[in-house]
C-alpha cells in the first residue's frame, strides 16, 4: 500500500513499484511513442524517482524525517514494521565506525547506529570493528595489547573502500559516542573482544535512559547475552553458518535474532517463524533489501544507507576525478576485503583484480528519464594487453533491472546486454537471459587493434526498438554494430573486466544521456 496525504502504510516490492502506477516509473510519461514497427518497445527501467522512493521510507516510518531531532528508543523503533540500522555508521558512506560517520548516519534520518567496542591494555572503550588497527590505520597494533594514548595517535583511512579524497578520521572513544548518541539514538553495541561485559555495563550506569537506548549485540551464543539481560538491557543475537544445525537451542537466548543477508531463504524463514524480530547485515544493495523484506525480515544493519534508501539523485557522470567513490558505485564482492575495489587513476577507475570483475555505476543509475538514452564511455589497457584470442577484453553490461552484483560469468547471470571489447579489437554485444547457460551474440564486428595505453571511446544507444555501438574516432562514429533486440531496458550498468589476471583495464568520461529524438526512432521502418 502506497502511503499518501500524511498516512502511513507498508511498503513492500509492490508498494514501491506501486509508484509506477502513478507515472512514476522513468520513461513512463514525458514522450510521444516511436512509430510502430515490427517486435516490442523496450521496457522501460524501472526506476522509481529518488524523490518519491526515499519520502516512502521516511512515510511508512523506516527512518525519520532526514535532519529531524525526535529521540529514538528502543519501543519506538520495534513499532514500526521495518526499520534500518547503520553498520558501522554506514561504511559504504562514509569512514566506518567514526564519529563522522555515526553523526551523518544520524542527520540521514536513521534512528539507530551499530557500534563495535575493545578495551585497550589501559582499560579505555574504544569504538572499532576489527580486534587490531591494521586494516583501517595501516599501523598494526592489537588493541587489547596497545594503549589509548597509541591508538588516539592513529587515523582511520577509509581511502581504499571511499576514495583517495575520504578525509582521515580519529578512532572515537565509547564514551564520545555515548555522550552523543545515547539519549537520542538506538545503539546496537558489540564487546567485539567478548570480555568486556561487566566494564561495558558499569559505564552504561551513567546513562540515565540507557536501558531504553542500548542493544546488546553479540554471536547468539555468546554468555554475554544473560550477563545483559540480567542488567535490564534487551539483546539481539546473530547467527552464522556454524550456527544453522542448532538454531532451536539459540533461539530462545536472545530477544532478537539476526542473519548474514546471504543466509538460505530456509534458515531466514526459520528464524523469522519463531515470531522474533530479525535483523538481517550487511546490507548493501536495493535487492538484498527486498529479499529480505518480503522473506519477513524486520531490520536492516546497512552499510549503504544512501543508496539503499534513494537519498541522492542518480548522477549524469561518474565522479572518478573527484577522488570519491559515487554513492550506490559497489564492485562484485561487495563483502569481500578492501582489495575489491577498483583504484582511482586521476580521472580513471582502475580494475585490476585477479579475477573477471565487475563494477556497478549505481550512482548512475536512473540518471536519464527517457525513451531513448546513451551510455558513454572510454577505456584503456595501460600497462599491456589481455591475451589474444582469451576469454574476453573489457567493456560494460547494460540493461540490467537491479542493482545486483555482476560480472561476465561462463554460467547462468542477471539478465541484460554485455558489450566486450577485445585486445585485437573485435566488438562484441550480447544479450544474457535468465537460467541461460551462455550468453546469446547479437552482433560483432571488427576495429582496429588498440595500443597499450591507448583511450578507447564509445557510445552505446539504447532505442526502443535497438541498441547500436559505435567506436568513436575524433569525436564521430567510424566502427558499429547494431541488434533490433529490444528484451531489456534496465536502467542498471557495471563496468567490466572480462579475463582472469592480466593486465589491469582503465575506464573514464562515463556518462548517461537521453538520445536525441531524431535518434530514437532511427531504427523503426
């Protein structure tokens, strides 16, 4: 049910598709249709306005009013059917488990934050996911061993997940997030190290209202839990793999339950069935948030919360030279380690995994409201080519109807287009259908050979009734292929990398616009 005139409702897949049926689907409205011509029109992609999907949040009370000063407790976030948690501060968004990134977790609207807490040798709380500094400062010290005057000396560099532009950021102290927070938000709060209960609940004493405020988080099976309850405070307990064969016994030990997001939907719906609230991390992307939901899912720990919940406008063009990692821009192992990403090469990205990867552009995605649109692009191999005659070059895959993960797979993979540029210059365009076992070759044609480093330019249009590609020489198309397939319209696209090593492969100058009119109908006769 689509809420409307101040009344709050549920908002399922289908509520928020729902919008469509007012036009607000891009492409819905706006344009006069193609002259009829044999086959189907494109689908159009499916996107709702990022204006109207983010106000369905705040309305069916997923989060509060962006900005909004209301306090948050612990009854008032279970009142509501689903709400969000930030993982970390949403690390996807800004340096994890920072005051920064909690205040602008906070300022997005979000009523409660998770909080990951050691004890140094020197006993000071201090607020950091990992149990040594290695990762997130580039200084390997164990916290348990080292001292709050040590670590108050370290920055978190968030710079390989967000961009070399990320500003440094101080590991906070319990206390300061407490201070802040404590009053006003929900906080899930983890002894990360497990032997911290007792000096974590002395300190929480000095919080007035902390029993209305503060979640015990830890494994379901941590003894920590009844140390918590005992206390007064309410629990939730997460289980992983390990746990699945004995989730009767961990159930009745926790007053909440939560599950990885890539659980089996078997393992999701038992815990649910148990009549707990459960809440699923980390969540990343739009359709891990739908799975979830409609499996009965009631929280989301999301590391993403800008992107999840549509709080920026898709852009026309990426932002690599900014130094800054586009807002819903994820690569293809999201819950992989930081070396995932791709790097940032002054105004290019850089993929060099050792493996086929892919990178979504998802802060572009939606960016054009129109029946015909171009995506272009350039790419380079700067340090050498992939072998000739491998397993495929580099390119994009388009058409695409989520924002999930993808990359070119030899199996089955989300349905759309690919587009492979080869080391000896072929261009490939295929069509990838659901459960297909390979993808179907729509057109090819050969280009010049590209030199190592050396900037490939190309546009892709996307027509209602075809897709042409064209290499660009000097500014004007001189090498195309073209297919009147017309299956997809997704508005979704990732960068590629389509062999396993080699060479690294740049890309830059991406950009999304709407196609001409005189362009739109070129194709129909």
């Amino acid at each position: 049910m689509v809420a409307s005139g101040g009344t709050s409702g549920r908002f399922g897949r289908r509520g928020f598709l729902g919008l469509a049926a007012a036009g607000a689907l891009f492409g819905a409205a706006g344009c006069a249709p193609c002259p009829s011509s044999a086959g189907s029109p494109r689908p159009g992609t499916g996107l709702v306005p990022a204006p109207s999907a983010a106000a369905a949040f705040v309305a069916e009370g997923s989060i509060a009013e962006p900005g909004a000063t209301t306090p948050h407790t612990i009854h008032g976030l279970l009142s509501k059917p689903n709400f969000f948690v930030a993982h970390r501060g949403s690390g996807d968004n800004w340096p994890e488990h920072t005051m920064r990134a909690y205040r602008q977790s906070a300022d997005a609207g979000l009523k409660a934050i998770e909080v990951s807490v050691s004890a140094t040798s020197d006993g000071v709380l201090v607020c950091h996911h990992d149990l040594t500094t290695a990762r997130l400062t580039g200084t390997a010290l164990t916290i348990a061993t080292a001292t709050a005057a040590s670590l108050a000396q370290l920055r978190n560099d968030a710079r390989p997940w967000l961009g070399p532009a990320t500003p440094l950021e101080p590991i906070p102290l319990l206390t300061e997030v407490l201070d802040a927070f404590a009053a006003s938000h929900v906080i899930f709060l983890e002894d990360k190290q497990g032997t911290n209960a007792e000096r974590i609940l002395t300190l929480l004493e000095k919080y007035p209202d902390a029993r209305q405020h503060i979640i015990w988080k830890q494994p379901a099976s941590s003894a920590g839990h009844a140390q918590a309850a005992a206390d007064g405070y309410t629990t939730w307990g997460y289980v992983t793999r390990a746990d699945y064969p004995r989730l009767a016994e961990l159930v009745p030990l926790v007053d909440m339950l939560g599950v990885h997001h890539t659980a089996p939907e078997d393992r999701i719906l038992e815990l649910v069935d148990s009549g707990k609230p459960v809440i699923a991390w980390e969540v990343r992307r739009r359709t891990e948030h739908l799975r979830l939901r409609e499996l009965g899912v009631r929280g989301f720990i999301c590391s993403n919360i800008r992107h999840v919940l549509h709080q920026e406008a898709p852009r026309g063009e990426d932002r690599f030279g900014e130094g800054l990692r586009g807002t819903g821009d994820l690569p293809w192992k999201a819950d992989g380690g930081w070396e995932e990403q791709p790097g940032f090469a002054g105004e290019a990205v850089r993929l060099a995994n050792q493996e086929r990867a892919g990178y979504l552009l998802g802060s572009m995605a939606g960016a054009v409201d129109a029946p015909g649109w171009e995506l272009t692009f350039e790419l380079r191999w700067p340090d050498g080519l992939p072998p000739a005659g491998g397993s495929g070059g580099a390119g994009v895959a388009f058409g695409q109807s989520t924002d999930a993960s993808y990359r070119r797979e030899s199996g089955p993979g989300a349905p759309g287009y690919e587009l492979d540029v080869g080391a000896g210059g072929r261009i490939t365009l295929s069509r990838r259908d659901p459960g297909a076992a390979a993808a179907v070759e729509l057109a090819a044609g050969d280009s010049p050979a590209p030199a190592p480093g050396e900037w490939l330019a190309f546009v892709v249009s996307v027509a209602p009734r075809s897709l042409t590609v064209h290499r660009m020489d000097g500014g004007a198309p001189r090498w195309s292929v073209r297919s009147d397939d017309s299956r997809y319209g997704g508005g979704w696209f990732s960068l590629l990398k389509n062999y396993v090593a080699g060479p690294a492969v740049e890309f830059r100058r991406v950009r999304v616009r709407a196609a001409a009119a005189s362009d739109r109908c070129a194709n129909v006769g």
